[in-house]
C-alpha cells in the first residue's frame, strides 16, 4: 500500500514531563518520541490525526493529509509558560506544543 512519512522532531523545553510522549496516529499508539529526538514513521497516503503524550500530559490533535513518498513534518516540546501550566492542570491537552512545520 503506498505510504509517506510522518517526521516529528521533540525540542528542548519545558519540565513538565521527562519521559517518552506516546505518538498516536488515527487513535493508535504507534511509536514514542524521547527528548531531543525525531522519529520518522510510515503511514498510509490519506487523511490522518495526529497526537502526543498519554494521560493528563497531551498536546491537541493535528488533522494532516499526506501524499505518496511525501514527508509531513511537526515539531513538539513541553509546555514552557508558567500560565500554561496553570491552564493545562484544568485543559490537559495544553501540556505538550505541538506544531506542524
């Protein structure tokens, strides 16, 4: 089946969680991304969601449709504001920026 590559690269930044953020594509855990790492990950050509983290440390979730042989490219880090802090105790998935490059 033909696939394109989902790239997310986890910068430096923000205490809150040391640990590996779960990446979940279309509701499926399918990989881990540690700190200061990128992971490259097959996925099937089409319209996908895209989230990270696992219980009260989430980002919110990307819509992104990807191409055959394309690359779909994000870039995360922990949340770095003490005001998001407060607000993700109360709204969860504010714990992990997530972007789209």
């Amino acid at each position: 089946m033909p696939s394109g590559t989902l790239s997310i690269t986890r910068r430096w930044g923000g205490p809150v969680y040391a640990g590996p953020f779960p990446v979940e594509v279309d509701g499926k855990v399918i990989g881990a991304l540690r700190a200061l790492e990128t992971i490259e990950l097959p996925v099937e050509v089409g319209r996908h969601t895209v989230r990270l983290g696992a219980g009260r440390h989430l980002s919110r979730t990307h819509a992104f449709e990807i191409e055959e042989g394309r690359t779909v490219e994000f870039w995360c880090r922990g949340t770095m504001l003490w005001p998001l802090f407060v607000a993700a105790l109360f709204k969860p998935d504010l714990w992990i920026t997530f972007r789209r490059v």
